[in-house]
C-alpha cells in the first residue's frame, strides 16, 4: 500500500489564528525546595554530543539481573535496541523490588463510580500477591510464555494493571485495546497481534451507567474468527467481585471467569522472567495514515527506563506521593504515566472508573481531596470541560495539589490559566508534555523544578530530546522567527518505539523516510525522527505544538485516523465515498464531520445519516461519532480526483473556502454551502 504521508505546509492564516505568546510562571520556591530536579547541569550531560551514554543514567534508576554490554545497537538503523546484552523484567521493577521499603504502601487507589462502593486501596504487597496468582493462572491455565501476545480491552480497575504486570512477569507481550473501543476494533487488534488469549471484564459503570462489557468480547472472537485468528480462550475478571455484573452468557470451554479460576491459584508465586532488555513488553495500537491502525512495539529496558526517569524528573514522583492521572489505561498515558512509571517509583497510583463530570462537576476535586492527591495529570479536553460545568468547584474542596499536567493536545492560555490559578490554587507547578504513542514518554517539558513554564507552549526538548523544526525541503527552521515547520526528533532515546509489529517497513516510510540522509546508513544522525506534528520554536526554546500535518485528527486528545472514520463510513451499504474533517469544538479540540456521497439510485435520507453514525460506533466506538454527517451530491474534487478536504474543512468551521477555480466540480462547493 503506498503510504507516502502527506504533508500539506501549515498556512500563515493558521499560525496567525493561534494564540500569542504569554509571560512565564516561575515555579513556587516550596515546589523547587523539594523537586527531585533542580540540577540544570543535567541539559548539558544531556547534550547531542552525549547521545546515546547519558542515557544510562536513566537505566540506573532501574533493577537489572544482568547490566547490559551496549548501550545502543545501531546496526538496524531505525529500529534501535537499547541497553543490549542487560536482562531485566519489568514486573519485578514495578513490584517486588518495593517490597522491602514500601510493603505496606498503597500501589494502587481504586475509585469505583458508586459512590456506595469503597475505594479499593491495593498495597505493594496485596499488589505481589495478585500479580503472582494471575501470573500463575496465565502460566498454567493458559500455557502462555515469553514473546506471546495477549489482547486485553478491559476497562479502569485494579484489575487491568495486575494483568498487565503478570503478563509482562512472565515476558508475554501485552496488548491492551481502550475500554471504549467496540468489539471490531478489538478484533483488529487480535489478528494483527496474532494473540490467542483475550482478557476482559464483564461490565462496568460510566454516567450513571453499568456496561455489559463481555458483549464486545463475544463480537471481538466472532470477528477475529472471520479473519482467521483462532482466540482459544477469552477470561472475564468480574468487575468488583461480580457484585454488579453483565447478563452476557459464557461460551462453553471458551470463556472462563478469572475470579473462579483464580482460586486454584491462591497462594502460588511465579519467578520473574528475565528479559533481555530490547524484548517487547507491550504493543500499543494507534491511528496512522491509512485505514489499519499501527502496533507501536515498546521494548522493555528502554522503554521502562525511559518513563522511570520521565516519571521522576517531570511528574516529580516521590514514593511519599500520591499521583492521580486521569487518562485512560487504554492509551499511551496510562501505560507510561499511570502504570509503569509511577510504579517503578513506588508511588501510590490512582485509577478512577466512570467519568470527571458523573455524579457532578466535583467528583475529581472530592477524590482529590479524599485520598490527599498532591500530584495531578489530565488533559486539555477534561479541563475545559471541567471550567465550564464547574468554574467554582475546585474552591469548595480542601485538597493541595503540588503538581499538574496537561498532555495530548495543545492548551489554550485562557484554559491553562484556569487551570493554574483555579485547579492549582497558584501553587502547583504545571508541565504542558507534548509526545505520542510511539515515543513512549515525554519529548518536550519543562523541568519543574528548572524551568518556568509559559502557557500554551510545552517547554524545550526533553534532557537528551534535541528537537528540530525542519521545512519541507529537510532546512531547519531557525528557532525565534516564528516560522512553524515540521518537527522532528533528531536522536533516538530509550522510550522510543522499536518499529512497527509486523510491518518495519511501514515503520521506515512513515517515521523517517522524508528525512533520512541515507538509507544504508547505520548512523542515528542520518535518521531524524519524524513526528507529524507542526510546530514553531522561540528563541527561548520552548515548542509550541499546532497539530498535526498527516490524515489523523486529534478528538478530545486520542488520535483517530481520517481514513479509518472514512472506511468505517464506507461499511454502509448506500456509500460511496467519504471524507472527514475536523471541526472546531469548545471542549473536544476538534470534532470529526463527515461527508459521505451516495452510490447511484440512492435519496439522501436522516436514515442513512443514522446508519453511517452507527457504523462509525460499531467500527471503531463511540468516540468517533461525528459532529455532523453530510449527505453531499459530490465532493468535491480535483482535475485528478483528489477529495478536497480542504474545502470541505473551510465549510465546516464556517471560514472561507478560498479558491475552488482549479477544481474539477466547483459548483459542488456551492451546493454544499447551502446545506450549512
Ligand atoms: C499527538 C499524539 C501524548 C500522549 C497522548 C496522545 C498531540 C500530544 C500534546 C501537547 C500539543 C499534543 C500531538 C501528537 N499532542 N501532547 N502537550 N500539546 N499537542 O498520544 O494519541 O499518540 O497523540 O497528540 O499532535 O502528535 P497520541
């Protein structure tokens, strides 16, 4: 499949829209008295010269069985291994080696959505004992070993970390599909991994609701099926103890609830596998420039190594801290910054089920306040959503937070000062991280207890993340003339993903193709990483990210791609052909709109609006819902027959469609307003 990207140049008027530059924010001197980084020497030590040995100050932070003889392997440049030669497990890291510190430290908070349920507060210890049954129940019940994979699409619980770590225990490849995604994209998910296992939950509560969950899992076999991947077991973990379950029937010889399995497994301990460092620990799927969503492979050295140390030096993780993220484990955050690196740093890690704004606007400020969260970590979308049901909630709870986070999207300064002023009651230092699913932490932040922040822009490159910002012909950008181009990554680092699953080639076209200075080369300088992204670099340093420049859109901070929401839309019988486009929205960011032109002999119909939005939920899950499905004579087009999305784009927000002379079809254009 060809799959060039296509970057289309970031217009003046776009760069112009966004907003100006803000003052800085100086941390609190109580914030920096305390931080675990206030060493600024460690920008130097971090230096493009010291690419790649700095690196190893990282992988101290980490128990090895075996210190690895390499630091980086280039000699399959792109596709990098780090720490070669060490053996480590990650399980052991985030477990076993807190035991004699921290035994009777909570790991885990878990927030039911009832507020009749208590909160589930998991020890280090009862977190060992877990791991080791599950682990040992996967070992034997499941005959799983190092280098399988497993898919899990479980939703928030104490349940899903505990799997994720006796997987990971016995070296099997986790592969944990967003609560939120429908069974077919599950299903993908299973064949492109090739897994056998699938592990699930049977229900659990969102809104007010509970969700009959073990309904996805039967869809996910049935399709997987269909595509030839055999799925021979599927085990259900009963939410809460089956207190409140889903009324889906079990399939015979098939399905298995965990919790009777479990108890035959009481007691049991399970060794740690010891992995070589550049084994895969997990694959996390994410939307790309084609229809079939990617499997970033995430090593287990680098990868643990990198979010450690991110975790510690940016979140500013203390043992004695009790840190909330807010995301959900089913995307790159929550495996980075809710999972692996806070529990390699034994702190007290929250997980809450339900939503920010369910029973009201003051759930997240009462759980705060509650467990004596001090530590906070969200997203863009959640904050504007919060400012605007509940501007005065915060004040009405006695909780002090020393810390927060905003990730996934880029944060308008109105909203980030709410979020200082209001959230942080002006004490909490803010880190604005900008990074992906395939970077595996941080690229650029500020330090806390160095930097100052500015708001709207995330900070420099990350210590030993040395940034560029190159046009379209590989220049760079100088840094403070407010030109935005392409950003890149010029070094590889530990948390980068390792390639693609199954597809390397893909790997190499997409991320470093455009701007690789030679493709037989097994230098790192000859292979900048490309993000995606756009981005403009002031002279201080700091990035301010615009978007993105390929075919994905970015809803309420999760990535989906145009051409997967499109090929959903094409499921429908009447379709012909469809284009989605983002459209601005007051809390999401951007919101997908879809257009969709019918096949021959077919009426426009509110019919056939409703059956491409039920395709869109059943294909990929609710998120991808569309604003608005336009039912249009045509699209319009090139003389080439290329989809103006453009146009389209301009129609939808309400701005001006600019030049449709060169089009094959202007008359569409016309057509289509009048439908506005
Ligand atoms: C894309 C990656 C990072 C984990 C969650 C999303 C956008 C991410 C920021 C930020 C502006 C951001 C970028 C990036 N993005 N963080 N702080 N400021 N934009 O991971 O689903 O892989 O999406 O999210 O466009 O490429 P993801």
């Amino acid at each position: 499949m060809a799959e060039k990207p296509e970057m289309t140049e970031v217009s003046e008027a776009q760069i112009a829209s966004h907003w100006k530059e803000e003052d800085y924010y100086p941390p609190t001197l109580k914030f920096v008295a305390q931080a675990n980084m206030t060493d600024e020497t460690i920008y130097d030590r971090f230096s493009l010269e010291n690419v790649p040995d700095c690196f190893k100050e990282y992988a101290d932070l980490l128990d090895w069985y075996k210190y690895w003889d390499e630091i980086l392997d280039t000699s399959d440049a792109p596709c990098y291994k780090w720490f070669k030669g060490g053996l480590i497990n990650a399980s052991y890291n985030c477990v076993d080696r807190h035991l004699a510190k921290n035994r009777n430290k909570t790991a885990i908070h878990f927030v039911p959505e009832l507020e009749e349920e208590r909160v589930d507060h998991v020890t280090y210890q009862e977190l060992w004992v877990r791991v080791n049954e599950f682990a040992a129940l996967l070992q034997d019940f499941c005959g799983l070993k190092a280098g399988d994979r497993v898919t899990l699409h479980m939703p928030m619980s104490a349940e899903l970390p505990i799997t994720m770590l006796a997987l990971c225990r016995l070296g099997v490849i986790h592969s944990q599909v967003f609560g939120g995604f429908s069974g077919k994209s599950c299903a993908d998910r299973i064949v492109d991994s090739g897994s056998e296992v699938l592990i699930t939950m049977d229900a659990y509560y969102r809104g007010g609701k509970l969700l009959d969950h073990k309904i996805k899992a039967d869809e996910a076999v049935e399709e997987a099926t269909k595509q030839g991947q055999k799925v021979k077991k599927v085990l259900v973990w009963q939410r809460y103890n089956g207190k409140y379950s889903a009324e889906t029937p079990m399939v015979e010889g098939r399905d298995f609830f965990v919790n009777d399995v479990l108890k035959k497994y009481y007691g049991k301990r399970v060794e740690p596998v010891k992995m070589p460092a550049e084994a895969p620990l997990f694959l996390m799927y994410t939307s790309g420039t084609t229809g079939k969503p990617k499997g970033c492979q995430h090593g287990t050295g680098g990868y643990l190594a990198y979010v450690t140390a991110t975790s510690k030096y940016v979140q500013d993780i203390h043992p004695e801290d009790v840190y909330w993220c807010m995301a959900d484990i089913g995307w790159i955050t929550g495996h980075s910054y809710i999972v692996y690196g806070p529990l390699a740093l034994a702190a007290s890690t929250v997980i809450y089920e339900g939503i920010p704004n369910y029973p009201d606007a003051g759930r997240c400020w009462r759980i705060a306040q509650d467990l004596g969260v001090n530590i906070f970590h969200t997203a863009p979308t959640a904050i504007r959503a919060l400012r605007k049901i509940g501007p005065d909630e915060p004040a009405k709870y006695n909780y002090d937070f020393k810390h927060m986070t905003t990730v996934g999207e880029p944060i308008e300064p109105e909203v980030w000062k709410w979020y200082y002023h209001v959230v942080g009651k002006g004490k909490a230092a803010i880190v604005d991280t900008w990074w992906q699913t395939e970077t595996g932490g941080f690229l650029c932040s500020t330090l806390p207890g160095i930097k100052a922040m500015k708001p709207g822009s995330a900070g420099p490159g990350m210590p030993g993340i040395h940034p560029i910002i190159l046009d379209d012909e590989g220049k760079e950008v100088p840094s403070g003339e407010g030109k935005a181009g392409n950003i890149c990554i010029q070094n590889p680092w530990p948390g980068m993903f390792q390639t693609i699953w199954g597809d390397r080639d893909r790997f190499v076209r997409q991320y470093f193709e455009r701007y690789c200075k030679n493709p037989n080369s097994k230098d790192w300088r000859d292979w900048p990483y490309l993000t995606g992204d756009a981005a403009i670099m002031a002279d201080d340093g700091y990035v301010r990210i615009l978007g993105r420049i390929d075919d994905v859109i970015n809803v309420s901070g999760h990535r989906l791609g145009t051409k997967e929401l499109e090929s959903a839309a094409l499921v429908v019988e009447e379709i012909a052909e469809a284009a989605v486009v983002p459209v601005k929205h007051e809390i999401k960011g951007v919101e997908p709109d879809m257009y969709v032109s019918l096949k021959p002999g077919y009426e426009a119909s509110d019919e056939i609006a409703k059956k491409v939005q039920k395709a869109l939920i059943n294909e990929i899950g609710p998120i991808a819902k569309a604003r608005k499905v336009w039912i249009v004579p045509d699209m319009p087009k090139t003389r080439s027959g290329k989809i103006m999305r453009r146009i389209l784009a301009a129609i939808s927000n309400g701005t001006d469609v600019g030049d449709t002379m060169t089009l094959a079809n202007p008359e569409v254009v016309e057509a289509i307003k009048k439908m506005a």
